[in-house]
C-alpha cells in the first residue's frame, strides 16, 4: 500500500489525493485552490496572496488568535503559499492529531471571516512586505524582467501585485474573490502519512462533502503576442554589486519537453534548482560554476590520446 496513490473526486468535485506512507507516525495535509495571479485583473493583483493572508484570520468555529495555539500545541506546523497558478494551505501534525487539521480547512473553505479591521491591518503588512522586497536588488531586477517576458498575460505582475491596487483594494474586492475561487470543485486535497487510506477518504469526504460547488470562474485569457527579437532591461540602484539574468522562454508544464527542460536546468544550475519549489540560489558544485572559462581550457588542455 505504501507504493499506491489512491486519486478520487467526491460528488462536489473535490480532487482527493490519498498515499499512505507509514515509516513515521505524522501526516500533511493539503489544500490546494487553483488560483494564483494569473487569475487577476489590473485593479486587483496581489488579491489571491492577500486572501491568503486572511485566510489565517480565522472563523466563529476557529478563532484566529486560537489558531496557532491549536496547532503549535499539538506539536504541528502550518502554513501557506501562494503562487502564478494556485494558493497552497498545509499542516503536518502527529498521526493522531491530524483531524484538527481537516476541520480547521473544511470549515475556512465556507467560513472565512475578513473583518474590515483585520483587512486594513493587513493592507499594512502587505505593503510593508512590498517595500521590504523593493530593498532587494534581485526583486527588482525579476520584476522588471517579468514585466518585458510577459506584456500581455497576467503572468505581466509579481504575485505579492502593484502598490497602487494594494493600497486602493476593498474588503469587497478580497471577499469576492476568496468566494469565487474557494470552492470545493476549484481545490485538491492532498493527504500523505501514517493513515489507512479508507478511513482517511472517508473522514475527507464526511468533512468536505457537504460543501457546495461553485460556478466555475472564467479563466483569464489574456494571448501573449509574439515575441519578436530579444529584450534587454537595465535596473540601476544603489551600491556596487552587479547582478545579471537570462530568461528563455519555456514549454508548459504538461509539453512533453518540460522534465527534460527542468534536469537539464539542473545540470547547470544545481541539485538547488530543481522543481518548482527551487530556490535557484547559488551552487557551487553546478556545471556553470565549475566549468572552467574557454581560456582555461585552451591552457589546461588534456592532451589528446595516440
């Protein structure tokens, strides 16, 4: 059982994905909403990431200044992402504890509360991060580079979004989108660790089951036209460190070229570079770093075999 995947959808379309592994007694569960940025509209981006924000705020069923002592007390961890394409909720807890982490998604997938206060408190917080990142050269330098790749699609604006829709966002505008994505037919459930997979499907389907779905949200198809010739940007700041990037672009993550793409990525880049969760940070063991420079070659020639 420990090698299977057990995939399903319930009757309200929730994709559920089940694989026992039983080497320790913890389990993950996850939640993952298919909306990203991509999923915004000038006026509204950095929206997903900041529902993801208020998602930790809370419910009448689970309080949000409990929530962290919910899950800390029971020797859990918990925490969210969210991304170009979806938004990620997650807690890894003791094996036998992991119910709390099913109950605390069940309920803020239809329960959410975004009080006014807690959303421009948060307004704050976000901007702040924002600012924290224009500190950071290579933020900088990626926005501006995503900006010339992408002039058209969404994928155009960084995901934490503008300043200016940031500062102008309503309550309405984050409500309205955690209602339209955070449906049970726009979400996969994913379920990994110590459990037996029937009655872990069937506590996930008891839990999840009753929530209705939604109408599907229209994508946002915004074509990029073609890119005619190669796009250099120059971003200058203070101090003295240079810092240079190339972007190509890349098939999709279902083109039958991508896993050969991403290794080979690797190969050059480093083990650091690998999935989508890479941190892409140096390394010194890649083939870029090691490689020596043609010069170098020319000196340290091998000499060539009789």
């Amino acid at each position: 059982m420990a090698s299977v995947v057990t995939k399903t959808r319930l009757d309200n379309g929730l994709t559920v994905i089940l694989k026992e592994m039983h080497h320790a007694p913890v389990i993950t569960f996850m939640v993952w909403y298919r909306v990203g940025s991509r999923n915004e509209i000038p006026g509204r981006t950095g929206v997903s990431h900041w529902v993801e924000h208020m998602m930790f705020k809370g419910t009448p069923d689970f309080p949000g200044d409990e929530l962290d002592r919910m899950i800390s007390r029971e020797g859990g961890h918990w925490n969210a992402f969210t991304w170009l394409d979806y938004t990620a909720y997650y807690e890894t807890m003791p094996a036998d504890r992991i119910d709390i982490g099913l109950r605390l998604e069940a309920d803020r997938m239809l329960n959410t509360e975004m009080p006014l206060d807690e959303v421009e408190s948060e307004r704050t917080v976000i901007l702040q991060e924002r600012a924290m990142y224009a500190n950071e050269p290579r933020f900088l330098m990626d926005e501006e580079l995503t900006a010339a790749a992408f002039r058209v699609h969404p994928y155009h604006h960084e995901v934490i979004g503008d300043t200016a829709d940031l500062q102008s966002m309503t309550r309405d505008d984050l409500y309205g989108h955690y209602r339209r994505h955070y449906v049970p037919n726009n979400a996969i459930a994913v379920v990994v660790g110590d459990f037996d997979t029937a009655t872990m499907l069937a506590r996930v389907a008891e839990l999840f089951g009753p929530a209705a779905p939604g109408e599907p949200a229209a994508p946002i198809h915004r074509a990029e036209p073609p890119q005619l010739g190669e796009r250099r940007v120059v971003v200058g700041g203070p101090g003295d460190t240079a810092y240079l990037t190339y972007a190509f672009r890349a098939p999709a993550a279902d083109h039958p070229d991508y896993p050969a793409m991403t290794l080979l990525n690797a190969a050059f880049a480093g083990g650091s570079s690998l999935g989508m969760f890479a941190g892409g940070g140096a390394n010194r063991s890649c083939l870029l770093y090691t490689s020596p420079s043609p010069r170098d070659r020319t000196r340290y020639r091998m000499p060539s075999s009789a």
